[in-house]
C-alpha cells in the first residue's frame, strides 16, 4: 500500500507518523509549527483528529460522564473535548499548510461529517482510534473513501479484532494497517506486549504500533517483530503543558526514535544466510594448514598439518581426509592445504 506515493509494507522502512494529537492547544500557529518540527525530525506523515465535543458524546454531568483516569480525572467528557479539539473550520488551512510544506497530513475521523469534510480536502488516509474500532458504522463510512485505513487496537480483543477487519473488507476497504496499542497514558513498557504484534501478522494487514510509552525500548521492539507503521505522540516541549503533553515526544526524542527505528529495520536485513566463502569475516576462522616442511610423496600426519587460523586451507572437517594421503610436491610450512596438494 502507499501513502501520498510512500510505499508501506513488509519489505519497507518503517513508516513513522508524528500525532500531533490534541498538542495544538487550540492555536493554529503552534499546529503549524508542530506540522514543521515533525518534518524536521524525521516523520513521514502528521496526524491530527477531527471531531468536535457534540461528535463524541453529550454535555451531561452523571457519573458515567465524569472521565476517572488521572491525566483528566474530574471533567466530563464534553468539557474536556470541548477544551482540546482542534476546530473543524481548521482543517482546510492545515492541509494546505501541509501541502505546501511538503508534509504528508491525515486525521482521525470522529464521525460522518469529519469524513465529509476530510474528502473535501483529499485526507489521503484514515485512522480508526482505538475507542472507534467497534463502530461498524464509522468504519464502513471510512472505508467506502476508498483510501487507506489505519485501526489502533488498544481496547479491542481477538474476537474484536477480528470484526472491525470484516466489517472494513465488507465495506470495501483494501489498504490496512493494523496498529497493537496500549491504551494507557503514557503505557508502561512493562504493559506493552509486544509479542501481540506476531498474533496481528497472522491478519492480511499490514502491522504496526501505536506507542504512548515515552522511551524508545517498544518502538524498536516492534520494528524487530515486524511493525512497519510507527504512530507517536508529538509535542513542541511537554514543559508547554496540554492534555496529550505528558505522553509526548519532544522533536530531539522523536528524531531520536526515527533514526533508531529506521537503522534497526537495516540491521534486519534478509533472512537468507550467505554461503560460508562469502561471510564477512571468513578469513578468521580456522583451516587446514601445513605446520611443517613436508617433501614429495610424505604423508600427511598429525604431526605436519594442523587445524589453525587463518581459514584460507580446507576446512577443519576435512582433516581426517587429509591425514594419511600423500603429498604431491614439497609443502612449505605456512601452506594452505587444499586438494591439488595431495595424491
């Protein structure tokens, strides 16, 4: 699959998206320069969200309305929503900055009217939050753009998994990712599970992660098992506060991560393994050699060959073969012994 023409896949360097999240803090300057310092830092693509309070849920004071995770501990979900979204009147400017900047920009979706107004702007591709993945509703309006679909798992169980790729494949959808998250913020490394990344490759999807922990121990964990799509939260500095701050990468952390990320998925390579002449550093392992002056027609003994290094002569196993045969002409001492020397 691609993005804006940057080919994702298995056999690619990890895509690595900065989600700017609810980072803006309402201002449209700062989303833009969030927009630039993730370019800068080495993000192939900015996310940003598009919903409004009144898209997600109801100005409503009960119980189960009133958010209990630490970070937002005490507001409802409308006032914090209310306080962090990024306007909808914003989007067609950001992703006319984006493009002019050269930045490949995508957003969330919260409902049909954010797809709507998303198509308006040509989104090249769409991410399902974690919270959205089972809302076959949602994800069929998505899929039906026809573009690419990235879906965070973090609340979702096998079974559940499972549903949101049919209800995408049903819908049309072509081009998944599928992002192991922990909906946790920020995640401990020790929650992180990474081998869930192995279970997801058993999918015909694409797999990634989605890493609200703050180091870079998962990242490089997941590229190792085959995650080609990095989504990290992103921040100018979290000392700038904000309701995303705390589990955010400052531009230095995030070109950190990339560079860590992208050299990793080198150092994989192949899984073929080089014929033994040809390795790097064959030269060092041991070989048959000559150890002492042998004359036309001696035999080979213990005594004037041995296995040591370098490894130019006949491999150690040969040795055997090569005790008890004849020399053909003189041997120096020092010779690599190889076959045309014997009778």
């Amino acid at each position: 699959m691609n993005i804006n023409n940057q080919i994702i896949g298995a056999d690619q360097p990890p895509y690595i998206i900065a989600e700017m999240s609810n980072n803006h803090m309402q201002d449209m300057d700062r989303a833009k320069a969030i927009i630039d310092a993730a370019m800068n830092a080495g993000a192939d693509a900015v996310k940003i969200q598009t919903y409004d309070a009144d898209s997600l849920t109801i100005d409503c004071d009960l119980d189960d309305f009133i958010i209990k995770d630490p970070l937002w501990a005490g507001q409802s979900y409308y006032q914090l929503y209310k306080n962090i979204a990024a306007p909808k009147s914003w989007t067609q400017e950001l992703f006319r900055y984006a493009r002019q900047q050269g930045v490949t920009l995508f957003s969330s979706p919260f409902d049909k009217e954010a797809v709507r107004i998303l198509e308006e702007v040509n989104c090249p591709a769409y991410k399902i939050a974690s919270f959205e993945a089972q809302d076959p509703e949602l994800l069929a309006h998505v899929a039906r753009t026809g573009k690419p679909v990235l879906v965070s798992t973090g609340v979702s169980n096998w079974n559940e998994i499972q549903e949101t790729l049919l209800w995408l494949r049903q819908a049309g959808a072509q081009d998944l990712v599928f992002l192991h998250c922990i909906s946790s913020y920020p995640a401990s490394e020790a929650d992180m599970n990474l081998n869930v990344l192995k279970r997801l490759a058993t999918l015909p999807v694409i797999t990634g992660l989605s890493d609200h922990s703050l180091g870079n121990t998962a990242v490089l964990g997941a590229v190792a098992l085959g995650a080609r799509v990095i989504e990290k939260h992103f921040t100018l500095q979290r000392s700038d506060g904000g309701p995303d701050a705390e589990f955010s990468l400052e531009p230095e952390e995030f070109k950190s991560m990339a560079v860590q990320a992208r050299a990793l998925f080198q150092a994989l390579g192949s899984d073929r393994i080089i014929d033994a002449p040809s390795r790097q550093g064959n030269q060092h392992s041991r070989s048959v050699y000559c150890v002492k002056d042998i004359k036309a027609g001696e035999r080979i003994s213990a005594d004037n060959v041995r296995v040591i290094r370098p490894g130019f002569g006949l491999k150690p196993k040969h040795l055997p073969d090569v005790i008890g045969k004849k020399a053909r002409a003189d041997i120096a001492r020092g010779t690599a012994m190889s076959w045309e020397l014997l009778e």
